[in-house]
C-alpha cells in the first residue's frame, strides 16, 4: 500500500473508532496496532498525524492501554511503545503534539498510568520541555496543564523515583499562566500551582 492509502485508512478508521463501539475499536486495535506503531516511527509527519488520530479513538481500551504502557524496564517490548509516543510530546507537527498530549490525558485517569508516567524520566523531561520551551502557545499549553494536573497528586507517592521533581524549575511558568486571559489555562494552572504550594507545606512540616 502507498502512503497515501494508509493516510486514508487511518483516518476512515478513526472517524468508525469515533463511534465509541467496543467490539470495533478492539478489532481495529487488534487487526492494526503494529501498522499504527510503524507509523509514529516512520518519520513521516503526515502520516503520524493520521495514526495518532486513529491511536486517540483506541488508546483507552485496556489492550491498549497494556500495549503502551504494561512495561517494568526499558528493554520490555512494550516499553518501546511508549517511548515513541513520549518523544513525539516533542514533534515538530504541532497537531500532533496536542494529539499525544491528548492521548496521555485520556489514559491518565488510570491510576497504574500515572504512576508509570511519573516514574518515567522520558515522559516527565519531554511534557516539560512544552512549558520550557512553548508556553505561549495557548492550546498546546492547555492540554499540558491538563495532563499534569493529572499527576501531580500523585507526587511522591510513586513507587520508583519521582520525576515530578523535574517540574519544579517550571514553577514560575505556572505561576505566571494563573494570570493568563484564557479562563481554562487560568483555572488548570492554579490549580496545580495550589497543589505543589501544599505539596511543599507538608514537606516543611515533616521536616
């Protein structure tokens, strides 16, 4: 098949995977996931927008979810997975970098994700990078907020080591994003500037 007929196959599966049917996103996840993970690491930007959109519409299946993220070290199989999707967290397509962000998001409501995504130096360096480096993006940094706003309750209470720390030299990009004129990015930042403020009093206490 050319590019051009799995551009077109991913984005017919993904407008039927839409339709929120079970059975028929695992039998896509099934028939096409390894085709949908030689797309995110082919290279070709308009073809991993396809994938990720079809990838968006399955992610939260629980083969799936297994898929990308049931992995103890880096050298599992799985882990390969996720590793491809953290690294475009820093695509230089800025769609689907909201695409992945989305895709994290949708998952995180999983406990056994976020602490994956907490206890992984890839993921937590590469979402950092969007606030170090994009935070003048509005939607971009939107889904960024939201995403993390997801894990930072789980701060220090991983069981491995907790990257979260990673995000404290952002702290005054969160601070800064609790006076934007955009109502969500004002909300989702205070929020988390309101949670590591706490965060930080229950470590001086302890202390």
């Amino acid at each position: 098949f050319s590019t051009f007929d799995v551009y077109y196959a991913f984005v017919a599966l993904a407008a039927i995977a839409s339709l929120s049917f079970e059975k028929v996103k695992q039998s896509i996840f099934t028939l096409g996931f390894d085709c949908i993970i030689n797309a995110l690491n082919s290279g070709d930007e308009k073809l991993q927008f396809a994938s990720l959109q079809l990838l968006n519409e399955i992610s939260d299946i629980p083969l799936c979810i297994a898929y990308l993220f049931n992995w103890a070290t880096e050298t599992d199989e799985h882990y390969q997975n996720f590793s491809i999707l953290c690294h475009l967290l820093q695509s230089n397509n800025y769609d689907s970098q909201c695409l992945v962000l989305q895709i994290f998001y949708s998952v995180s409501r999983f406990e056994i994700v976020t602490e994956k995504l907490c206890e992984s130096e890839l993921f937590c360096s590469n979402l950092n990078k969007i606030f170090q480096n994009q935070d003048s993006d509005d939607a971009l940094i939107y889904y960024a907020l939201l995403l993390f706003g997801q894990l930072i309750p789980l701060r220090g209470k991983c069981a491995g080591y907790d990257y979260l720390k990673l995000f404290d030299e952002s702290k005054n990009i969160f601070q800064k994003h609790t006076q934007s004129r955009n109502e969500q990015i004002r909300e989702s930042a205070s929020l988390i500037v309101k949670h590591m403020y706490l965060n930080n009093m229950k470590s001086v206490h302890l202390e």
